[in-house]
C-alpha cells in the first residue's frame, strides 16, 4: 500500500463518524429545547408580577358609576387649572423651561469633564478630517 492510501485510510473517519456527526447534529437542538422548554414557570417566573384584578383599574359600566367617574376627572382638571390661574396671578410662569433656566445658569460638573472645547487657533490648524 502506497504512503498516501495509509495517510487517507487513517484519517478518514468512515461512516460511523458520519452517523456520529449526525446524531449530534440532531440531538443537540432536541436537547437545547428539552432543557429550555420545561419548567418554564418554576424557574423563570417572577412571583405576583402581575397585579391581581382587585388591585387594576376599573373601568365604570354603568349610567351612575360613569358619572361619578366623571365627577372625579372634572374636579382634578378644575383644581389643576385654579392651581394653573394662581400661579400666574402671582406673576409665575407654568411652562416646565425653569428647569432648563437653572441648568443653563448652573451645568452639572459631568457635563463639563466631558465636553472639551477647542479653541479657533486649534481648529484653523486642523486641514482635514485625518490631521
């Protein structure tokens, strides 16, 4: 026997890798899902996630309960909105931009260690995107 018919006859695995290739090929998805597919509830659940149906809102369906419901909406609106009149009789501003107002006159010092400004003598050097 030639030196090259001994080399592929000992490297050649046969058809019993082939089969064991096979089975692996089979078996491992199968078992992956066997693993993952059971027990769901007992290993990945979280306990009274959800909450129970006493604990949700309930929406009115009758003429009386729609009514009262109605009642409750249009005293929060009514007391949002004197709350609203109030503030501007004192001269106030409801816009939400007082926030921004006191973030611009006083920037949080993060903000500042991570913005680098370059000066326009450094800028005017730079040709390119590159150097």
């Amino acid at each position: 026997m030639s030196r090259a018919r001994q080399i592929l006859k000992i490297r050649a695995g046969g058809p019993n890798l082939e089969v064991a290739k096979f089975g692996m090929y089979i078996m491992f998805p199968i078992g992956f899902m066997y693993y993952f597919g059971i027990n769901l509830d007992s290993r990945f659940a979280v306990p009274d996630f959800w909450p129970k149906k006493e604990q949700t809102h309930q929406i009115p369906f009758e003429r009386e309960d729609i009514a009262a419901e109605l009642e409750v909406l249009k005293a929060k609106r009514l007391a949002a909105r004197a709350r609203r009149l109030a503030i501007e009789a004192q001269g106030g501003s409801t816009e939400v931009t007082t926030h921004q107002d006191a973030e611009r006159e006083n920037p949080r010092p993060e903000i500042l260690q991570a913005t680098k400004v370059v000066s326009a003598e450094d800028g005017a050097r730079k040709k390119g995107w590159l150097w």
